[in-house]
C-alpha cells in the first residue's frame, strides 16, 4: 500500500513547482541566509568563547561575563536564532511563491 | 486496530486535543507526587515511594505505548508524519537528553568548572546546524530512516549501507550507556542487583516502542519530558529559594558564584581547589573547541534526532520543530550549572574545613552508597578539599538532600533520571531496529515484503537489538561516558558530510560521497582503537573523545576530491536535489528509484 503522501503530491507529472530562473533566485536567497546563521554560529559558539579569560573581568549579578557567555549567553543566542531562522526562511518561501500548500 | 473509521477519529480527537491531554496528564502528575508528600508524612517508608515512583511512571509509559499501537507502516516509521512542531519539539527534548545530560551534566560541571561548559555549549549549539543545513530538506524528501537518504541522493544500495553500518556503531554504543544508566537508577531506587535492574529497564524500553513504532515513542517521550523537566527544575528552585530567597536558581547563582571565588582563595582547608569561572584549567583551548566542534557535528548527525524531524507535517514545521527542540533542551541546559554552583557553595561551606565528626547528614548518606568518599589523611580530624571526594552523579541526585527536601523529591529526580534514560534508549533503539528492518530487510534483502511482514520483522529485530545491548550493558563496559562521547564523534566522521554535501553542494557524486563515508568512518576509529587500546601516542595532544576533529575533515576532504574525479551526477539526480529544495512541490525521484512505499 503507497503510505506517503510526497509522492502522490507531486503535481504536473513531477515537474518542477517553479521556473529555473525563481529557482535559482530562491535558492541563492536561501543560501545567503544559512551563511549568516552560520557565521552567527561561529561566533556564539566559538568565537566569543577564545575571549573567555578577559571577558571574566566583567561582573554582572555576581556573573563573571566570560562565564556566563559560556553558560547561558550562547545559548540564549542559539534559542533566539532558531526561531528568527524559520521565521525569516518561512518569508523568503512566500516571497518566491515556493511555501507548502 | 489504528485502521478502523473509529480508531481514526479517535486518534484525530486526541491529536486536535493534545493540549488538554498533556495539561491533564501533567496535573495528574502534580496530584501523584502530592498524594506521595503526603502519604510521606503519614509514616509510609521511603522504600515504598521509591517503587510508587519507578512502578507508577513506566506503567504510565507503558499504557501511552499500548493505545498508541499500529499496523500501518507509516504510523510505525514516522508517526503518520501528523506530530505538530511543540510536540515534536518536547519529544526530541527527551530523545536527546538522556542519563548522561539528567544525572551526569551538572556533575561534570562541579567537577570540572569552566571547561566542563563544553558540554553545555557542544550539546545545544548543534541544533543551529540541524535546522539551517538538514531538518527541513530531509524532511522535504520524506525518508523514513536516514539511510533513505543516503540510498536515494547517492543512487544506489553501497552509499545506504555504509549509512546503515555508520549508524549502527554510533547508535549501539550510545544506547548501551542508556540501558547502564537505567540499571543503575532502578538498581538504587527499587534495592535489587544491578544484572536484575537492567533487564527490568529494558521491559520498560520495549512495552514503549515495540507495539507503536515511532507513534508510541513520539507521545511517550512527550509523557517523558514533562516529568523530567519537573524532576530537574523543582529541587533546585527549592534549593536556589532556600539559599538566596529567591526562587529563580539561574539567575541567582551568580551570588554563588562570586562566594564561591571568595571561599576558595580565603578558607584554609580549601587549599588546592581549582577555579571554578578560570577557562582552560583541565582541557587546553584545542580540546576545549575540539569537544564542542565534535559534539556540535555529532549532533546534526545521529540518526535518532535526524529523523524526530521525518514526522513533522510539513517542511515550514520541521524548522519550527528544531527551534521548540532547543528551547526544551535549552532549560535542563542553562540550570545545569545552577545546580554545579549551588552544590558546590554548600561544599566549601557547610563541608571542607568541618570537623569529620560532624558532617551535614547527606554527606553520610551519600559516603554510605559510595559515591561521596571521606578520608582523613592527615589526620586532624578536620576536613581538607583533598580528603572529599565525590561522584559526579551524585551531585544532581543528592540536591534534594542537601537542600533539606522531603524524601518525595528525591523519589522525583529518581523518576525524572528514569525517563531521560528511557527516552532516549527508545529513540535509539527505534533507528537501529527501523535501519535494520527498513534499510537492510526490505530495501536490499527483500523488497517484495508486504506491510505485515516489515513490521513483524521491523517488532523481532527491535526486540534482538534490545536483548543484545542490554547483554552488553550488564557486562559492565568500562568508560561508558566517553562511549557517549565516542558516539557523536562516529557519527559526525561517518554522516555529516555525506547528508550536508547531498544537499547542498550538487555536484557530490556517489563514488565521493562512499569515499568519504569510508574515509571520515576509518579515521576516526583508527583513532580512537589506537589511541585506546594500542597506545599510539595523541596528534598534537587531541584526546581521543574528540577523534571526529580528524574524521570530519578527512570525510570531506575526501568526499570533495573524489566527487571532482568522477563525472557530475546526472541531470535527472540535479533536478532531485532541486526538489528537495524547494519546499513547494512533489519528490522527483531519479528514474529507476522506487518511490518510497
């Protein structure tokens, strides 16, 4: 029995859903924002971090800040960045007219 | 059975519903642990709540995985691909943190300080990679296991069994440090022998998977989250409000912190203890970036998170999945050294420099189960920082204790520890069963297997790979924890670049992408045997719990020479990968490939 429904979906004889020219142009867009996520990602999960020793001379509520980056900073930027990421793909999807039905 | 008009419309109620399922299961679950408190003070022994505890919340699972049984082959891969992202988000939550993360996390951090922070950061940071490179593209080619993957983007059965065999040894060692965690929790809390306890674990993994596939782990690992996450929160709030009056412990342990820094450089008998905040004290800074690079890879990696993401809706809700899946894990993570701090303030307070004769009560609780050790070298009979030793899984387990709280918390983080470790055994155990059954039996042995018969084979091999990795846990494997770590640095070497490079680099052939699966594979263990056990001394003093720092590279390495000495892949395998690209529109196999069925 055929049990998934990708298959079944496809439309116009499995033809693509846009024109090579909107794919390409969808597709660098789409690109160009995994770059930033992930130079985002180098820096909040390495980059900062090499700094750790003179961070730790600022205090905050008794946090030393190089720390605290390790800690928690980091991973709030990794939560915040995800969300923002399906956001902002989700709006580039709709701007190309290639979101799901 | 699922296939019934009614049973359909039962599971659309409950799916429309999850939110009045899940608040009612969690109040429910507040009244059991408040029923416990009291029948606590009416005198029942601490005994008989341990086994409420243990009893009660595996049957729980238990029964979520009985109602949630099926006979279609999609519910039992990937849930009906019918999971909303939150859900989706909380399951993954409890499919990535298991014993290690629960009871060992915090300990490691007390022990180690700064540096054990690249746990913290290895084990959260890989999801930014799952989302952006994997989730939603895997999710868009629709496999039911990552080999899947593998067989289709590299054309053919090798590129799905070097998938399969990369997956198997990453996947296995990892779920025989679950089963041994899970033997140690039962063995402690309900007094029988570890050999026992293991066993008794493992009927609570297969009651959960082996009738519902991945639609009963799914709703049980969600059951799962809550009670862990309550478990792990709840002593140290009470611990934080205790300590500083104020219950928000990952806020306030900042104040420890700083008296902990004072403590240190001030009191005699701490003489000796190291920094807690100073980096770079245990690993060098190439082991510390080395850990987290490998762990973050490994995470995007392991099958048994990958494909959490195959039963999402839709490609929109896969990224959406990833996000809520941080956020869950991201709330065990950020109190964890809350819990390193607060423990370790009690310690150099109440502990080091005391007379040994009068000790806080849970140092001797804890010294009787051998996991705190007292000695008194020089004989003085005060207490020195090198005369207290403690275990690292006794930090997190002892809090209840160390903050006063009655005996019904500490049956809590108990239950809290058993659903982390079971959780994730049963999403490990589901993937290597699910290779085997799917990828090996049905794709390459026997494709004209019909539904009744993949399943049956898919419930006997679940049940064979279980006894084997239990067998093996009651062994008694030394090392299990860097087994853990050895897990992540596999499957990077070995997956990563065959699944990122599929994506999104078009011209990968198959030829490069085997290569490299061999290469990044064979590096890695060459390593890691070599440096274990045959004693080759370290490449520029890499430990070998970060082995995938000369996998990875070589895997893509490899993968990219080979790939530009073989001719592009054809113009029908470009216009697949051109459609899982794109969210909008149907798969377009390469001709010859079998739809997936």
């Amino acid at each position: 029995m055929p049990l998934v429904e990708d298959v079944k979906e496809s439309r116009g004889g499995g033809g693509p859903a846009i024109d090579k020219a909107t794919g390409d142009a969808y597709w660098s867009k789409t690109s160009s924002l995994m770059w930033t996520m992930l130079v985002i990602w180098l820096v909040a999960g390495f980059g900062i971090h090499f700094f750790a020793s003179s961070l730790n001379a600022i205090k905050i509520l008794g946090f030393p800040l190089g720390f605290y980056m390790a800690a928690q900073g980091s991973l709030i930027i990794f939560v915040v960045m995800l969300f923002w990421f399906a956001k902002r793909q989700n709006s580039i999807d709709e701007e190309f007219g290639v979101e799901e039905e | 059975m699922s296939d019934t008009p009614a049973a359909k419309a039962a599971s659309g109620d409950f799916l429309s519903n999850l939110g009045k399922v899940y608040g009612l299961y969690t109040g429910g679950f507040a009244g059991f642990v408040l029923v416990l408190a009291l029948l606590e003070q009416m005198g029942v022994p601490n005994q008989i709540i341990g086994y409420l505890f243990v009893f009660l919340t595996i049957g729980v699972y238990a029964l979520i995985g009985y109602l949630s049984r099926t006979a279609q082959v999609s519910e039992y891969y990937v849930a009906g691909r019918k999971v909303p992202a939150l859900y989706n988000g909380m399951a993954t939550g409890s499919d990535w943190m298991s014993a290690a993360s629960f009871i060992g996390m915090a300990g490691t951090l007390y022990l180690l300080g700064y540096d054990g922070l690249a746990f913290v950061l290895g084990w959260t940071g890989g999801y930014v990679l799952v989302a952006i490179l994997l989730a939603p593209y895997l999710r868009k080619f629709g496999a039911y296991t990552v080999p899947d993957f593998l067989g289709a983007r590299y054309g053919g059965n090798l590129a799905r069994l070097c998938g399969v065999i990369v997956l198997m040894s990453a996947s296995f060692t990892y779920v025989v440090a679950q089963i041994f965690g899970t033997g140690i929790i039962a063995s402690r809390f309900l007094g029988i022998s570890f050999e026992v306890a293991v066993f008794v674990g493992l009927a609570g993994i297969l009651v959960c998977s082996m009738l519902g596939g991945m639609r009963a782990v799914t709703w049980t690992q969600v059951a799962q989250y809550i009670i862990l996450i309550i478990a792990y929160l709840l002593p140290v709030v009470l611990l934080s409000a205790k300590v500083t009056g104020v219950p928000v412990p990952q806020l306030m342990y900042g104040q420890a912190l700083e008296q902990i820094e004072i403590l240190r450089t001030t009191k005699e008998a701490l003489a000796g203890a190291p920094s807690h905040i100073t980096p770079f004290t245990t690993y060098d800074p190439l082991n510390f970036f080395g850990l987290i690079f490998c762990l973050m890879i490994g995470t995007a990696s392991l099958p048994h998170i990958l494909m959490r993401y195959f039963t999402t809706p839709s490609v929109r809700d896969a990224r959406q999945s990833v996000a809520w899946s941080l956020f869950f894990i991201f709330l065990l993570y950020f109190t964890a050294p809350a819990y390193a701090a607060f423990a370790k303030l009690e310690v150099f307070t109440n502990v080091i420099g005391s007379p040994i004769a009068s000790l806080p009560d849970w140092v001797r609780i804890w010294s009787n189960i051998g996991l705190v050790r007292v000695t008194d070298m020089n004989g003085d009979g005060i207490l020195q920082f090198r005369e207290f030793v403690i275990n690292a899984d006794a930090i997190v387990l002892a809090t209840p204790e160390i903050a006063g709280l009655p005996y019904v918390i500490a049956g809590l983080v108990a239950a809290g520890g058993l659903a982390a470790a079971l959780s994730t055994a049963d999403g490990l155990l589901l993937a290597i069963a699910n290779a085997l059954s799917h990828d090996i039996y049905y794709r390459m042995i026997d494709p004209n297997a019909n539904a009744k018969r993949r399943l049956t084979m898919a419930r006997i091999l679940l049940v064979i790979v279980a006894i084997v990795a239990a067998w093996v846990a009651s062994t008694r494997p030394a090392g299990i924890l860097a087994m853990v770590a050895w897990a992540f640095s596999i499957a990077a070497s070995g997956l990563f670049p065959a699944l990122v490079m599929g994506v999104w680099w078009k011209r990968t052939t198959t030829a490069g992408a085997v290569a490299g699966m061999v290469a990044g594979y064979s590096v890695c263990l060459f390593y890691l045997i070599g440096t274990q056990y045959m004693g080759m001394p370290l490449w520029f003093g890499v430990r070998n719990i970060s082995c995938g720092l000369f996998g990875i590279p070589a895997a893509f390495l490899v993968t990219y020479v080979v790939s530009l000495m073989t001719p592009a892949p054809s113009a029908a395998m470009q216009d697949f990968i051109d459609s899982i690209r794109t969210p909008r529109g149907g798969v377009r196999l390469v001709a010859g490939e079998k739809a997936l069925d």
